[in-house]
C-alpha cells in the first residue's frame, strides 16, 4: 500500500468553455482524517469529486489518490476508493443483494462477514428490488456498496441524505471506525451540523474557489463568535462602523447582535460606553463561520 | 466475463424478456411464412410480377414469391427480418452506455476498478450475443421448416445470408453506440441511426427508378446486405467484407469517443 496522502489535488482547474467550474484548487487529506467540503449548489463540489473519480478529466492541474493519477492510473486507484453519489442511482430492477454481488465481483475484494454487520446495523431491506425501495432505504444500499470493500478512502457526497436520525447515528459510527482503523474520508455534505459533528477539517468553496480550510476540532482556530447584548437604551448601528472586527448583524428596541473575530477585549470596550443590562454568547454554527469567510472573500 | 455478475452477463440478463419475446415471435414467424408458400406462393408471385417497376424496386428486384429463395426474401430476409433486428441492436446500442449514463448507474461502474475499455466491449458484447441468438434461432426455424414443409431452400444459402443479415445488424447497432457515444445523446443515437436505416433502404432499392441516386447505392448498408441475392445463390465475399469493415469503424468510433470523454453524469 502507498504510504503518500489518501488526497492530494493540485492547481486543480475544470473549465466548460468559458464557464470556470472549479479555479486552482489545492488541498490535501490525511490518513486517519475526515475532511468535510462545503459550498452552495453550483460551488464545484460535485465537480471536484467528479474529476478525483475520472468521471470528467481536469482542465488543469492534478489530483492524485495515494499517489495515483487520477487520469493516468484511474483504475488502480479505484481498488482503494469507495464512492457514494450524491444522488445515488442503483438498478431498479435488482435486489440490494444482487447489486453488492455485482459490484462486489467487480471490486474483486469484498468482506462479506463487514457487510453482513453493517446490513445488520443499517436495517438495509436487500431482498426487495431497489425501484420499490424509499430514498432512505436506497441511501443504506448506497452506503453499503461504498463500504462493503473497507476502502482506504471513502469519498461521500451527501451520505446521510434521506436518513433517518437513528441511522445517521450508525453512519457516524461507521465513519468514525474507519477512522480509527487509519481509513480517510473526503464528505461533501449542505448539513453543516453534521460536518461539524464528524470531520476534523473542512474546506469551504464557492464559485469554483476554496475560500478557506479550518481545523474543526480546535475552537481556538475559529476566530468568530456572537454576542446577544441588551441595553438599556440602543446605540446607534454606526457607533460600530469604525471597528473592522465587530459586525452588528441584527437589532431592535433593546438588543444588538454583534459578530466578533478579532480582540474581544476591544469588543468589551467598545459596549462599554453604554449601559448594559445583558451580554449572552450566542452559539457559533459552521455556517456562521462560513459566511464570513465568504464576505472575506467577497471584499 | 460469463460470471453471472459480470456487465456482460447482466446486461444480457436485463434483456431476458425481450430476447425471448423476439426469438419466440421471429422464429414462429419464419416457420408460418414458409407453412404458407404452397398455399399463397404462386398468387404473390402474380401480384409482384403485375405490380409494375416501382413495386418490384421497392421489394427488390430479385425478390420473386414464386419461389422459395424468393419467398423467403419477399416476406422475411428482404426487409422484414433486417428492420426487426436492426431495432433490438439500435436499441441495445444507443442504451448501452446512454441507459445507464441518463439514469446515473454508471458512476457506479466507473467508480469500480474496471476501465471504460471493459465496459465498452462487455455491453458490446451482449449487443453481439443478443443479436447472434435471435438471428440464428430463426435461421434453425427455418431449418425445421424445410423439413416439415417440404420447402425446398437451399439452406447454405440461407445461413450465408444469416450471417449477414447478423452483420447488418451489428453494423447498426455500433452506429447507434457510436452516435452517443460521440454525442451523449441516447435519444439521437436512436433516432438519427433510425433515419438512416429508413433512407439508406430507399437509397438502395429505388436507384432502378431515379438513375440519379444510384451512387448513393453504395452508402446503403442494404446494398451489401442483399438478402434477396445471397438467397437466390449470389454471395459476394466483398460485400460481407465491407460490412466488417463498417462494424469495425462504428466501434472504434464508439469506444474511443466514450474511453476519452467527460462522462455526462
């Protein structure tokens, strides 16, 4: 087995025409990391995972998959791949066994007592045809057939779409075993909860360009919170202006809501010349977090 | 490749019905055309020699119901047979790839560790294998015919133009194959592939009235098909060549095009 990253991708560009889909993306993924993709529809997320998988070819740049091409050794590096679409179409008219079966004699490599266990926890129903099946129950065959060969990295679009939060649970566990066991994982993924919940680190991209990477698991690196602050009589929203680092995002009769990503000490004094009759910390989503790096990007 | 779950055998599998249907039907047909020469040979043969230069064109000169060469190409070897089977190879062809790259299953092959170059010749294959099946089915029909019926046909005969009425086939299924391939288009693969059949057989059997379109004569996988002919004892080893030749060229076309493009998923 290679020992170089499970993802590297290079000055990655896709262009249709003059359309330019994904613009210079770089980023890598360890072993033994869960690395989440977020952007908006039309950010170039399904793009990218398009072009790691050799659906489409780069315009520019490369992306190579433990130190496989993704154009050039597109085969071999598929043996370590396991691929969840983000809208998972399977055939209707087979089983989900027989669509393991199928895959599997592809895959030429499948542990079967796994996929039994994971059967078993995702309650996937595998005896009926899959065009009778719900979007919930299709997810779970999905997943399997992602898992079934215990890839060395699983690259998942949407994997929980359609799921029920129970079997989102088993899913966070699946993922998370993989991890332990060294396995990486790319997830692109709109529920930022989620992401929040289960990756290390995660990349933000809109309009074909990664705006940001952030460490998730160390709060410290994510410069950004909120602050509820009631008065007892409300300044005027262009007392604020003046500081780059304070951003009142909302406010009525009694209370202001401010964003702060610089000093909070400058914050504290800057509320202080008025009276204050309550100060509450909001909670900080990842979306909070990327709109911000997205008005960053944006000045 | 015969595993039950290789793309070869399910795609062969996903047909089971229709190749059954069509094998069934096709075979049950030769066998009621030919129980009916005896009966309704001789009266055909009247109509056709009355019907005047057009009608004769249209049905290819050669194709005389009188006899059972003739009969045979009137009502089963002339058009009737080759159509059937260009439409389940046109099908198969233009679905081959386009089926699963509209529904979106062939990410799921592509994200497997096999190359494009499989999947082309393995769903090819099928293509082959299908179109092999149906063809020679009807060609033991009329084997058995001949016996029951008494019929007559020289049966070498009848398996030469088997064979290329296999290749006629073939040659339009991987033109279908081609033309989505090239251009992602399931449905453009059907229906430009189905006006060429329809043209290219006006292109060969009306040139005896408008002199004018003879050349085109040659652009007509009929004209070297010419079922009527093979059956009447005429082969020509050049023909059958230059149906091999087109079959190759369509392929070539089809799997370069797919094995090299953005895939539309």
């Amino acid at each position: 087995m290679n020992s170089t990253k499970p993802l590297c991708i290079s000055e990655f560009s896709k262009l249709y025409g003059e359309l330019i889909a994904v613009e210079n993306l770089n980023l890598e993924v360890n072993k033994g990391e869960i690395f989440g993709f977020l952007g908006p529809n039309g950010a170039g997320k399904s793009t990218t995972i398009r072009t790691m998988l050799n659906f489409i070819a780069p315009s520019s740049g490369d992306i190579k998959i433990f130190g496989l091409d993704s154009v050039k050794d597109s085969v071999r590096l598929k043996e370590h791949v396991g691929y969840l679409a983000g809208d998972i179409a399977l055939y209707g008219n087979m089983t989900g066994n027989q669509v393991l079966n199928h895959l599997a004699y592809l895959r030429k490599n499948s542990d079967w007592k796994y996929v039994a266990d994971l059967i078993n926890r995702l309650d996937a129903p595998m005896d009926r045809p899959i065009q009778q099946l719900s979007k919930g129950n299709k997810q779970k065959i999905g997943l399997l057939q992602a898992f079934m060969h215990k890839p060395d990295l699983l690259i998942l679009d949407e994997p929980t779409s359609g799921l029920d939060p129970l079997i989102k649970q088993v899913f966070y566990e699946m993922i998370l075993e993989m991890k332990k066991a060294g396995k990486a994982a790319f997830i692109s993924s709109h529920d930022l909860t989620e992401v929040q919940k289960i990756c290390d680190r995660a990349g933000f991209i809109r309009d074909g360009k990664l705006i940001a990477t952030e460490n998730l698991q160390d709060e410290n690196t994510i410069n950004y919170r909120k602050y509820k602050v009631r008065f007892d009589k409300i300044p005027n929203i262009s007392e604020f202006k003046k500081f780059t680092d304070i951003r009142v995002i909302s406010s009525n009769d009694k209370d202001m809501i401010f964003t702060v990503t610089g000093s909070i000490d400058t914050f504290i004094k800057a509320i202080a010349g008025y009276k204050v009759l309550d100060l509450d910390e909001q909670e900080t989503s990842l979306e909070d977090v990327f709109m911000q790096y997205y008005e960053k990007s944006q000045k | 490749m015969f595993n039950k779950n290789s793309i070869y055998m399910c795609s062969i599998w996903d047909r089971r019905k229709s190749l059954t249907i069509w094998t069934v039907v096709l075979s049950l047909l030769a066998m009621l055309i030919i129980s009916m020469y005896d009966s309704v040979g001789r009266e055909f043969s009247e109509i056709f020699e009355n019907g005047g230069g057009s009608f004769q064109a249209f049905f290819g000169e050669e194709a005389d119901p009188g006899t059972p060469a003739g009969w045979l190409g009137f009502e089963l070897y002339g058009i009737f047979l080759p159509v059937c089977l260009a439409i389940i190879t046109i099908g198969m062809g233009s679905s081959s790839i386009g089926a699963e790259e509209d529904s979106g299953t062939l990410e799921l092959l592509l994200a497997s560790p096999i190359s494009r170059s499989r999947i082309m010749i393995e769903k090819s294959l099928a293509m082959i294998t299908v179109a092999f099946i149906i063809s020679n089915s009807v060609f033991l029909a009329v084997c058995l015919s001949n016996i029951l019926f008494a019929f007559g046909i020289n049966l070498i005969d009848v398996f030469i133009c088997t064979i290329s009425l296999f290749l006629f086939a073939i040659f339009f299924g991987f033109f279908a194959l081609a033309v989505q391939s090239l251009t992602k288009k399931r449905n453009l693969g059907i229906s430009l592939t189905g006006f060429y059949i329809g043209s290219s057989y006006f292109m060969n059997t009306l040139h005896s009235i408008w002199s004018s379109i003879e050349p085109m004569k040659y652009l007509s996988p009929f004209y070297y098909y010419d079922g009527n002919m093979i059956l009447q004892g005429s082969v020509e080893l050049i023909n059958l060549t230059v149906l091999i030749i087109a079959i190759s060229i369509a392929y070539c076309i089809g799997h370069f095009s797919f094995v090299n493009r953005d895939t539309g998923i």
